[in-house]
C-alpha cells in the first residue's frame, strides 16, 4: 500500500492506493506517480509504504510510476518547510523533484575535486553551523574542493550563472559535479558535488556529508514569492538532521546568518586585500544644480574606461532634502529616510514614527523630492560623456554592448569579473542607506561587496556619491571590515525587535482581517499598514505554531509571507 499526497482544490491531500503486483518491490518513497481521484487522474508524491493486510475495502492501484522523486529525508523535510513558512507540501516537494520525469539514473560519478594546496579559511569538519566571512574577490573553489574531501557535498548558490561558473572549475580539477536542476537525475545517482541555486538547497544528495551556501547574504536565496522560504534555513535544518557540517559562507554576515553558528574569519590583512577601493564623493557642499553629477563622476565617465553606474530608483522609496541646506530628511528615532505624508508631516516607514516637515539640520520648512531615474540618467550621462551609454533593468534582455552603463542593482547582478570594469559608480547611494527597511544597511553593504568583486585586482575602484560619507556601511567597505555593520545593525534590530531577535510575518490579503484576528495569543499584531499585518513572535517556532493554528477563512484570499526578504 502506498500513501500519496496530492493537490485537491488547493490543498495537500494524501490518499492509500494498492501497489500492483508488476510495481511490487520496485517503487519507493518520493517516487512521482499518477493516480485516479474523482474520476481524475492526478500526480502525487508517494510519501509511505505500508503492508497492505488487514484491509476492510479494496484499494485503487496506482495508476502509473512517473519516475523517480525526493527521498525519504526530503519529504520529511518538506512537511518541516510547510509548517516553517505557512505553506503547502505540495511546493517543496515540487522543489525537490526533477523538472522533468526521471525514469533511470545514470552511472555515478564521485571523483572528488583534487586536494588544493591552499584553503581560504580553517573550518571544522564536525557537525553543525559555522559562518565563514572571506571577502569579495576571494575565490571559494579551493574551500567548495576542501570540504569535498569529507564526501558528498551540496553547493547552493544564488545564480544559475555563478553555479555553472563553480561547476566548471571543480570539473577542471577532477570532480564529479551534477549542476542542477540540469543534471538532477546525475545527482540522485551519486555525485561529489551536487551544485546549484536556490532550488539547489532540496537538491538529491545521496551519503551527504556537508553543505556549502555560498554569498549567504544574497537576499536571492529567498523566494520573493509566497510562500517565502529561505535556502539558507533549509540548509541548516537539512544538516542538522543529517548530522554533517553546514558551512554559510559570506563576505558581509548579516545577524541573521551570525544567530545560526559561530563566525570564522581569515586575517585581517588578507580580509582587507579582498576588498575593492571605495571613493567616496561628499556630495553635501555641492552646487543643488549638478544633480547626481558630481566633476570626480564627470571626469570618471569621461576616462574612456569601462564604467557601471548604479542607481537603484526602481521600487524605492523617495528621497527627501531639505532646500536650503541639502541635508537629508531622516527620522531622528532610527536614522532611516522619512516620507511625507498628504497632512503635510513626516512619517517614518521603518519604525512609525512621525515629526513635522523641518529640516533638522537648518531648521527650513522647504523640502524638494530628489527622483531621477535611469532612463533619465541614461540620456544624462551621454551628454556629460561624449559616449553611448547602456540602460540595464531587471527587464533588460541582453546586456547592451557598450563600455558605459547605467542601470538599477540588476546591473551588478548581470556583470561578471571578465566584463572588466575599471570603476563601478553609485550615483546616490543615500537611497541605499536610509531605505525604510529593516535590513537596508545590511543590503547596503552587500551592493558594496558586489561590486568589489567586479573591480577588485583590476586597479578599479568603487565611486560612491553620498551625503553621509561617516556612515557604517561607507566604513565598512573602506576599511574591508563588514563587522562594523553587523554590531551597529544588531543593535538596532534588537531595539526594533526585529529578526534575529524575534520572528515576524506579514499577512495581507482580502481576508487578512479575519485571519490576524484569530491569531492565538503569544504572538503580537501590527496594523493595518496599507492592508498588511506584521505579526511578531519571541522565536520562529512560536510563530509557526500561531500561524498553523489558524485555519484560512473560506471567503477571501490571505497571503502569509514569514520573514520575506525585503521589510
């Protein structure tokens, strides 16, 4: 007998159905099946065998064997990450199963990546978490190769392109590499090292014995959408179900991945070497009429060198500055960029507080909204350099075949090292630092990181125009020494109660009013802010008790995003 879950009007269901006699013996748990369901024929996941005796009615035989699936630590790992992120199992076992059917495995392939002769940072092979911080330009194939050396190990990174990249390289030297979802069916197999990105976290990996997740801090190892789960705790519960070491690497930790293990770092003159030059333009004393265009950024894009320039206008909020002194309107609780609201005051998005619209610097009642976005700076930059420039968005297809481009952070993303840029230009970097989100010196200072991997060993540099050159995150990155940011930004959450120090969820939707209102107690609700709810708990397994405890009302839609990315 086997036990099936399936999707019935939106839901996980599981059903019994009857093993054939022809498929006794050979299907196991994970297996994709079809079954008949209410005249339907529908795919499932067999998820338990069972001896099929002592039974009153007969059962439905499984109608077909599609190929194979998870294993057995997969489902159950799924059933974890439903209740983890208030999702269906149905999304994580799709996660972990091939993108198309697999009905025979290949021959495995577990050479292991050759011994290199120089390793990036001395970790402990014993189980459980540790967070290694190597800088920028460092290279981690010598550390993806060492740990491959205890046995099969799963690699996740946040892109395909970079997977294939570190795939490349392990195979040059010896490994048996499945790059996935490509190459599922080698993973499943056997393989020494199974790499990939997000996805890669429910990859198969037979006899696993550690887990890599490379650029921890990337906000892309977390799904935008709902339900919004994260590679990196998968990762962690993964391994810490199998017994083996899990390895978070970062070249800026943010408190989140410093909550899960202990921190080991290399010295701090090589630390240092792995961090491009910042140069940072104080744009405070500059004439209101240059715009974004301060003469160093003129005289830079005018060099003839290949330049990226980075403005994150997209989806963020507006600045405000005062029309007198320049100086930027931020909230005087949490130093984040404040809003103005249709009364005429000033709010902030982060932590709620409000103030009337005076500058705090001068005094001045007068406020002018600084929004240039990239098309605008596009055509900007092409007077001001004599050149054509490219426009990069997240929507943009191939990159523009230009030495001069301008684009949101999808630029940076884009790029890789051979493109050979000489500089990477951020023309207001303010919108970074006093984003209204919890988070935002944290992504801050991973743009910095980016981009130090474009120049760095190049002789470039990394311009960066600011009204706040003291910043943590400036500092940080000049001096090549992320733990600046980290102690300052934990301070903060901890006073905002904010994650690590506590779980929080944000739930909208059309039905949102009556979901929060059945929330048991334990668990604080915000709100509504826009018709959205924070919902924060002491600790994560507090909050999914709550939410698991809520049963989604019949009439509306609710959408129950736990710790999204971007708050």
């Amino acid at each position: 007998m086997a036990r099936v879950v399936t999707d019935v009007a939106g839901m996980d269901k599981e059903f019994d159905y009857r093993v054939p006699d022809r498929l006794d013996g050979t299907v196991e748990v994970g297996n994709l099946v079809r079954v008949d369901l209410h005249g339907r024929r529908v795919g499932g996941w067999i998820t338990a065998l069972f001896p099929a005796s002592g039974l009153e009615m007969p059962l439905l035989p499984l109608a077909k064997v599609r190929g194979w699936g998870p294993g057995a630590d997969l489902i159950d790992l799924a059933g974890w990450a439903a209740w983890r992120w208030a999702g269906r199992r149905r999304t994580f076992l799709t996660a972990a199963s091939p993108t198309q059917a697999v009905t025979a495995l290949p021959r495995e392939a577990r050479a292991t990546p050759a011994r290199p002769h120089r390793q990036t940072a001395a970790f402990s092979e014993e189980p459980g978490v540790q967070v290694i911080r190597l800088p920028p330009a460092a290279d981690p194939t010598s550390l993806v190769a060492a740990t491959a050396q205890q046995g099969p190990t799963l690699v996740v990174v946040p892109t395909a392109a970079r997977a294939a990249v570190l795939a490349g390289r392990l195979r040059r030297a010896g490994g048996g590499v499945a790059l996935v979802p490509q190459e599922w069916a080698q993973a499943r197999s056997g393989a020494a090292v199974v790499i990939g990105p997000r996805g890669a976290a429910w990859a198969p990996c037979p006899d696993l014995a550690a887990i890599v997740v490379l650029d921890a801090h990337d906000e892309r190892l977390t799904q935008d959408g709902v339900p919004t789960w994260g590679a990196i705790p998968v990762a962690v519960e993964r391994a810490r179900r199998a017994g083996v070491a899990c390895l978070l690497v970062s070249s800026c930790p943010t408190p989140e991945l410093l909550a899960f293990g202990p921190l080991v770092t290399i010295g701090r003159s090589e630390e240092r070497s792995g961090w491009g030059t910042v140069e940072v333009v104080d744009r405070r004393a500059d004439d209101p009429r240059l715009g974004l265009y301060s003469d160093r950024l003129v005289g830079l894009v005018r060099s003839g060198g290949r330049v990226a320039c980075v403005l994150n206008r997209t989806g963020r909020v507006r600045l405000l500055a005062c029309a007198a002194c320049g100086d930027l309107a931020r909230c005087e609780a949490c130093g984040a960029a404040v809003r103005q609201r249709e009364d005429g005051s000033l709010s902030c998005p982060r932590c709620g507080h409000t103030r009337p619209a005076v500058c705090m610097a001068c005094g001045s009642t007068r406020l002018k909204a600084l929004r240039v976005g990239i098309s605008r700076a596009r055509d900007d930059l092409e007077r001001l350099s004599g050149r054509p420039v490219g426009e990069v968005a997240s929507t943009t297809g191939e990159l523009p075949p230009h030495d001069l481009l301008v684009g949101t952070e999808a630029l940076l993303h884009r790029l890789d090292p051979g493109w050979g840029a000489a500089a990477v230009a951020f023309l207001d970097f303010d919108q970074e630092l006093l984003a209204g989100r919890v988070r935002a010196a944290s992504e801050a200072l991973a743009l910095l990181a980016h981009a130090s991997r474009l120049v760095r060993g190049r002789g470039g540099r990394i311009l960066v125009q600011t009204r706040i050159p003291d910043h943590a995150v400036i500092q940080a990155a000049r001096l090549g020494d992320p733990s600046v940011v980290a102690e300052a930004d934990q301070e903060l959450r901890q006073v905002l109660g904010f994650p690590p120090f506590a779980a929080i969820a944000v739930v909208h939707g059309e039905a949102a009013a009556d979901y929060v209102a059945q929330l048991p107690a334990g668990v604080q609700v915000l709100g509504p802010d826009r018709d959205r709810w924070l919902v924060k708990a002491p600790d994560q397994a507090a909050l999914s008790e709550a939410l698991a405890a809520v049963e989604r009302p019949p009439g509306g839609r609710v959408r129950v995003a736990v710790d999204p990315a971007r708050i």
